[in-house]
C-alpha cells in the first residue's frame, strides 16, 4: 500500500472510521432509533410516573416518578445501546459487507470498539432525550454527576458487547430478539426501575441480588438521587467485572472467527 | 519474494469437504495470473483463505513475503479483494462505500476523498458518488467493488469474476482498466468462467480441480499444447461431401462443415478436395475458444499427478 501508515495509526483511523459510520446510521434512521424509546419512556412516565405515581406517594422518601426516572433512563440506555450493536453487526454479517472490514488489517480490538461506539452513543443519545422529556414532569437535580456520568457510560457499554455478542452467534433476524425479548425485557423491570427491592420480602431481595440491572440501576439512582439499594461500590464491581467477562469473550469469538468465517 | 504463495494449502469444512487438497502455487509480483476451474473446485476457498474470510485447516499463505499466520496486519495491507458477490452496504453512498474502505486501512479521510476521486472517475462512477449503492446498475456494483479495492493501492489484486453478467463493451473496458492497473505495476490475479478473458489478459495461469491444481504454465505454453484446431467453413454449391479420411469433418447443416485438423496437417487437401466435388468455401471461423477446448480436455482427463495416483 503507497504510503502506508503505522499499524497503530492505521487502526486509529479505521477506529473513528468504524464509529463513524456506526453513528452515522443510527442518526440517518432517527425515527427507528432515537424516536421510538423517546415515546416508550415519556408513557411510562406519564402514566407510571404521572396518573398511577401520584397515588402511590413517596417511595424511599422521594416522589414516585422522581424514583423511577433514572430507571426510565437506564431501561432506555440498555436497549437501545444492545438494540444499536445487535442489529448493525448482524445486519453487516447478513449482507457480508462486514467483509469490508474482515480483509481489511483492522485489527479485532477496534472491530470491537467501533461497534461498541456505536452502541454507547446511540444509547448515551436516548438517555440525554429521555432526560430531557423528565424534566417535564419532575425537576431533577444530579446528585453526583461523575457518578452518573460514568455508571450510565459503563452500563453502555456493557449492554452494547452484549449485543456483539447476540450478534455474533445470530444466524437470522428472529435470533436478535430473542434475547431483548425474553431475558433483557424481564430483567430490567425486576431490576429495581419501578420499585425498592426493600418492600420485597427477604427471600425475592436475594434473588434479586442476582440481576445485574439491579446494580446498574442502582447506581444511576445514587448518582442523579443520592439513593440506592445497594452498596456503589459493589454495583461498580459488578458492571465492570461483566464489561471485563464479556469483553474478553467478544475478543475470543472474533478471533475464532465464530460465525464470521467458514 | 513472490507476489503470494501457498505452500500445502489445505481445507476441510466442518461438513467434511475437502475443499482444498494440499495446493502450491506461486505468483510473481507484477504477473497477471488466472486462476481457472469449474465450479466447486476450489477457488473461492483459496482467494477466501488468502483473504482472511476462511479459515484454513493446515498450510501456509505469503503475500509479498508476509506469511498470513505471523505478519496478518503487513499480509493483508498487500492485498485487495473484489468478491464474487455484492458485498457493500446497499444504503450507503458510493463515495461513503470506497472512503470507508480507505479508512478500515488507515487511509486519513483527506486523502481517501481524494483516491476515491480518482478511482471513481477512472471507473466513469464520479457521476454517481451521491447514489445509494443499491441503486446502481450491475455493471455499476461490478466498478465500485473495484474501486474500493483499489483504494488503498494495493500491491495485489484479487479478482474473484469480476465481470460476470457484465455486457460485452463494459467487460472489454474493464479489461482495459486491469491491463492498465497491471501495467502500472499492481499484481493481480483473476478468477473467471470466461476463458477468453483469461486468454486474453492473463500471463500465467493455475487449472484448479476438485482441490488441486492440475496445471501451472504460462498462457502460451498451455495453448502450445493444444493439438488440434476445429474450423467452421460456410460452403456453397456440391451435394455431397467429399471422404476426407484423415479428417474429422462433420456437416453441420446445408452450408456448414465442421473440420478438425491436427498440427501435422493443413487445411490445403481439404480445401482441394472441396474443390474437386464443386463445392466452394466462402468464409472460415475458428470453431471455438481454444483455452476453452484445453480446460474441457484438461478437467476430462485429470492431471499427470492424478493419473499417477490412480490404480
């Protein structure tokens, strides 16, 4: 190649490259990205938050819809950000334009973090949009934004390598929402959004301990409300220990070339 | 340092093909190499394996010295691939198509706008470059698979048919863009049902067959092996033919005699002999492809290695 660039330049640029046209196509088709979670959330917190939560009171000493807004926006952050990854990486393994990059010297680490860019913007994009619909309904202040900030992000990025992950091992379309639809879906709403884990009796608060959206949910709440049903320090071991687990196994599949190459 | 090689090259899918037996082969750089056989050979395997998107079961790969399993990221900045099928985002510009693949090798995007200028100018697709790909006629998709890999320059080439199901002038300006590309010193190897193509643009050429290659030698000293030539003569007047027992003539139909010759005879006794029962020939064709007529000989009667094998 004339005027070839170092290897690590190379794979800088096919970096932003990646995550270019990663953002790029799920900006292009907003109303099936960014619109739909935007009118899911806003009726949840009408009439969760709004018509059901001014019958319910207070909930951990805070207003109903003030409690469940930053699982609002953590439900919305985890879908969308699997849903980007999911569908576009299987989308370019159906179509085999993913081939484009497969012969290309990309390195896997930056297959991996293009798509993950991707899925953490959309995902950061929907919960700014689903933020601002709340300021509507509730004046929230961030009680710690670094907190928030950086739980919000890591949670992005969890959901979104799991994505990868579905996407990898996918062989049709109906294969990318298993998942969403019958492990995804429950977890996030047994995951604390709507209600404290404390008015569950004893022995549902240690199942529940077992869900990992509990603590991601958590921890957004302790950084925008100053509460959480779990220990922070604990809920930021456990979204990294899974960005840690399921990172390394995106790594080895593509490596292997599971699904990728015959 | 070759161009590529394959040393041993074997595959056995997990289905238990055996796509690939153990080939070598051995490409010079600035060559214009074909790489020939029927379907189901194993073509697509090797150019799949060389290109990263198949993984072998055992042998080794080089493109330009850089063995695929140790120098993957220098092997494969080497090398372009046009694919045999559509490969690229339908909902994606042309422009975006080829900059995007100068980025996935590193190409900063200055410097991609400009290349995919020049490439899709050369291709006549400039006009084009705001189009969704998929809008794009077949011939159209042909051109943009070969500009995008060409964007990064590579200094090998791979084309896996790049001109099927393209009309006959648009294939004849495609050759002449490879010729150029070849000529300006881009190594490349072709793979193509259409043994003309091969015949007319390729150097050397690789006859691969049920996973082996059956043949490797320049264009020349293949068709120098070929024996016989098959003529079409349109004739005019006589009623019967005459016996021409040396020959193999067929009559075709009414006005068309189908004769063989082999390289020891000449087509002078059976223009005498024609001349003699009152019949007149009034135009003459070569019959057919004559790399055609080589491959079909070749694939029926297997390699010399083959034969050997066979009890």
């Amino acid at each position: 190649m004339n005027g070839r660039p170092s290897q690590w330049r190379a794979n800088l640029v096919s970096l932003q490259t990646i995550a270019y046209k990663e953002t790029n196509r799920f900006l292009r088709i907003w109303q099936q990205t960014l619109l739909p979670p935007a009118i899911t959330m806003t009726l949840y917190l009408v009439i969760f938050g709004n018509l059901i939560g001014s019958r319910i009171g207070e909930m951990q000493g805070y207003s109903y819809i003030e409690f469940i807004v930053p699982g609002v926006i953590m439900t919305a952050v985890i879908t969308s950000s699997y849903a980007n990854v999911v569908s576009s990486f299987f989308g370019a393994k159906f179509q085999r334009f993913i081939e484009e990059i497969l012969v290309s010297p990309t390195s896997n680490l930056v297959v991996l973090l293009g798509y993950l860019a991707g899925g953490v913007g959309r995902g950061l994009l929907v919960g700014v949009i689903v933020l601002a619909i709340s300021q509507l309904f509730t004046d929230l202040q961030i009680h710690n934004l670094a907190i928030t900030v950086s739980v919000v992000v890591l949670t992005a990025v969890l959901f979104s390598l799991g994505g990868f992950i579905n996407a990898i091992f996918a062989r049709k379309f109906d294969d990318i929402s298993i998942v969403p639809t019958f492990i995804l879906t429950p977890l996030t709403y047994l995951g604390g959004v709507f209600y404290s884990i404390d008015l569950l009796p004893a022995f549902w608060q240690k199942v529940s301990l077992a869900n990992p959206i509990l603590y991601m949910v958590n921890a957004f709440r302790y950084g925008i409300l100053g509460h959480s049903d779990i220990d922070i320090g604990v809920a930021y071991a456990v979204i990294l220990l899974f960005i840690a687990l399921l990172g390394g196994l995106a790594l080895l599949l593509l490596r292997a070339g599971v699904g990728l190459r015959s | 340092m070759s161009a590529l090689l394959l040393d041993k090259l074997c595959k056995r899918y997990d289905n238990g093909v055996e796509a690939l037996k153990g080939i070598d082969l051995e490409v010079q750089p600035g060559d214009f190499f074909g790489l020939l056989g029927p379907n189901g050979a194993g073509k697509s395997t090797a150019i799949g394996i060389i290109a990263s998107l198949v993984r072998k079961t055992s042998g080794r790969v080089e493109i330009f010295g850089h063995d695929l399993d140790t120098r993957l990221w220098e092997a494969k900045s080497c090398l372009g691939l046009v694919p045999q099928e559509f490969n690229f985002n339908g909902f994606e510009t042309v422009e975006q198509i080829v900059v995007n693949q100068a980025g996935f090798y590193g190409l900063p995007r200055k410097i991609a706008r400009q290349r995919a200028e020049r490439y899709l100018k050369a291709l006549s697709l400039w006009d084009k470059r705001q189009h969704a790909s998929r809008t794009l006629s077949g011939g159209m998709k042909r051109r943009l698979m070969i500009a995008r890999a060409l964007i990064h320059e590579p200094k090998l080439l791979i084309l896996d048919e790049p001109t099927a199901g393209v009309d006959i002038e648009l294939r004849r300006s495609m050759w002449d863009f490879l010729r150029d590309i070849n000529a300006s010193g881009t190594t490349i190897i072709l793979t193509t049902h259409y043994l003309e193509e091969a015949e007319t643009l390729c150097r050397n050429i690789a006859i691969i067959d049920d996973g082996r290659i059956i043949e490797n030698t320049s264009v020349k000293s293949l068709l120098r092996k070929l024996s016989t030539h098959a003529f079409l003569l349109d004739i005019k007047g006589g009623s019967k033919i005459p016996p021409l027992p040396a020959h193999r003539v067929e009559r075709l139909d009414d006005n068309t005699l189908d004769v063989e010759i082999t390289a020891e005879q000449n087509l002078t006794e059976v223009f005498a002999a024609l001349a003699q029962a009152g019949i007149q020939v009034l135009s003459m064709k070569n019959k057919a492809n004559r790399l055609e007529e080589l491959f079909i000989r070749m694939l029926e009667k297997g390699s010399p290695q083959q034969q050997e094998q066979q009890p």
